[in-house]
C-alpha cells in the first residue's frame, strides 16, 4: 500500500510540472531553441553569412577563371557569385573578418605570407575543378641562349623552395619587394651561388622579365632581378596580366619569366604559345589554389556550403 502511494504522488508531482512548463508559454520555448544553437547542436550557416560570395581578386588571374568554373561545377554552390577585386583588396576583406572571428571564403594559394601570418586552411575541393597541387616554371624567348648565354644558365638553374618565396613576401609587407629580394639575395649566398657557379658578369646588357601582379611573382621576379643585376645585367622588370606574360615572351617583347603556375592556373595560356617560348622547367614545386577560410570556420570542403535559395 505504501509503495502505491508513493508511486500515485509521483504521478501526481510529475503532471504538475508538465503542466507548470507548458503553461510558460512561448517565450521559454524560444530560450530553450536558442540555447540549443548557442550550444554548438545546430551547425552555423556560413553560406548565408557570407552572403553567398567567394572574395576573390584580379579578372584574368588564373584563379579567377577556375573559381568561377568551380561555381559552375558544384550544384551546392547554385546561386554563389565571385566578389573579383584585388590581391589587396582580398587579403584587407581577410584580415578584416580574421580580426572581428567573422566567416568568409577567399580565393587563396600557396606560397603566400597570409598562411604565415594567419592560421588558415584550404577547403577540399572533391571534384579538383580548382586544381591539383602544381609547379612554377621558367620560359624564355626563343634566341635567348644564343643572345644571352650568362643568363640563360642563370634562370635555368633557378629553383628554391615556398618557404623561401614565402620570407620575401612576409618582409615585403613592412618594406618592399625590391628591398625583402635584396635582403634574401643577401643571407641566402650558398643558394643564390648554386645558380651563378661559374658564369661570368656582363657589363651592362638588357634584359626584360615580365611578371605577374601576384605577391608570390613579385617575390621571385624581384629576386631574379637582384641576381642579374648583380652579374652585371640592366634589368627591367615589367608586372603584366597572365596572358600578356606569355604573349611578350612569345612575341620577343620580353626575355623570360618566372611566373607561370602549371600546369592547371596558367595552362591554357601555355598551350596556346607553347610552341613559341622555351620552357626551362620548374623553379618551385608545391604550389596550390582553393578556396581558403580561417581555421576557426568549423567547415572542411567545398561541399559543405550551401546553396542559396
């Protein structure tokens, strides 16, 4: 009889505070809800925060054209558009969300100073529609061997690795290109020997590099230059768009380059003047492009964001 008392009380008190907390009413349904998502359980919609855009940088980049190919390619990315700017005006909207912990999604590669500065992580791109992990290489003008023998072995014996395009990059935000490449040509002698072993100077010959206006080219196109002024050349540096560098050494208008990102970002500048330049190989291996976002964005792949509806 006891053990049916207590057992009809519980009852009793257990309809009580049903009723007690259905007649809250609405309010605490809504405190309830929201400390379900303040609580991690309901995932963050990033792609709605971010309004739908990838911040990208130049019309024309090589990444430029493969970003907008993977918003076509991905059905999760139905509605996105691609925010073109600049490199500059990419890293300052970057730096900005880092600053205030806001999501955003950048076109971004490697080498860069922004993955030394920041904690960053590529998203995975499944379908590989911005590219596989690629190479810089070198190309000349045709004749420039027979013109230029000296420097010719000097930029085909060029090659050193990311964190080295990396340094000049990073000391160039507090200085400048041509000061980070002199301060690198400087103490980094046993690698800059390695590829003037044995040439001789000049005395005041031109040469032409063209460029791209990436950072990571600027960096490697001001190191060269460095390097050929100190045998001797007269160097001129130009920073054109992609299709323009191949076009100038195609066309004689330029010397060399050490730019070209393959075979993905610049491939079809490549073949279309293939048989025009000599291509001396590559000079940094290990590059890459995606869509980048800060550590702290709890999403992995490309196909994690949501389309806009």
């Amino acid at each position: 009889m006891i053990n049916i008392k207590w057992k009809n009380l519980g009852i009793i008190v257990g309809l009580s505070l049903s009723l007690v907390a259905a007649g809250c009413g609405q309010g605490d349904t809504d405190d309830t809800t929201n400390n379900a998502n303040d609580s991690g359980d309901e995932a963050p919609n990033y792609s709605e925060e971010v309004e739908y855009t990838i911040t990208g940088i130049e019309p024309g980049a090589g990444i430029t054209e493969l970003a907008k190919n993977t918003l076509e390619e991905y059905e999760n990315l139905e509605g996105w558009t691609l925010q073109e700017s600049s490199t500059a005006g990419m890293i300052g909207a970057l730096q900005e969300a880092i600053q205030n912990e806001e999501p955003i999604v950048v076109t971004g590669w490697t080498p860069h100073w922004i993955f030394s500065q920041y904690d960053l992580k590529f998203l995975e791109d499944p379908k590989g529609t911005l590219g596989k992990t690629e190479n810089i290489n070198t190309i000349v003008r045709k004749g420039l061997e027979e013109d230029m023998p000296i420097a010719y072995q000097i930029l085909d014996r060029f090659h050193w690795e990311p964190k080295d395009m990396e340094t000049v990059m990073l000391e160039a935000q507090e200085s400048s290109f041509e000061e980070a490449a002199k301060n690198w040509v400087e103490e980094n002698s046993d690698k800059v020997d390695e590829w003037t072993k044995g040439v001789d100077k000049v005395d005041g010959k031109e040469i032409v590099l063209v460029s791209t206006l990436w950072e990571s080219e600027r960096a490697s196109g001001n190191v060269m230059k460095v390097v050929l002024e100190q045998q001797g050349y007269e160097v001129s540096l130009k920073t054109v768009a992609p299709a323009i560098v191949f076009q100038s050494i195609a066309g004689a208008d330029a010397d060399a380059t050490v730019a070209p990102w393959l075979p993905t970002t610049h491939g079809s500048f490549y073949e279309k003047y293939k048989e025009d330049f000599v291509d001396l190989g590559e000079n940094l291996t290990g590059t890459k492009n995606g869509f980048v976002v800060p550590e702290y964005m709890d999403i992995e792949s490309i196909e994690d964001l949501q389309p806009k509806e």
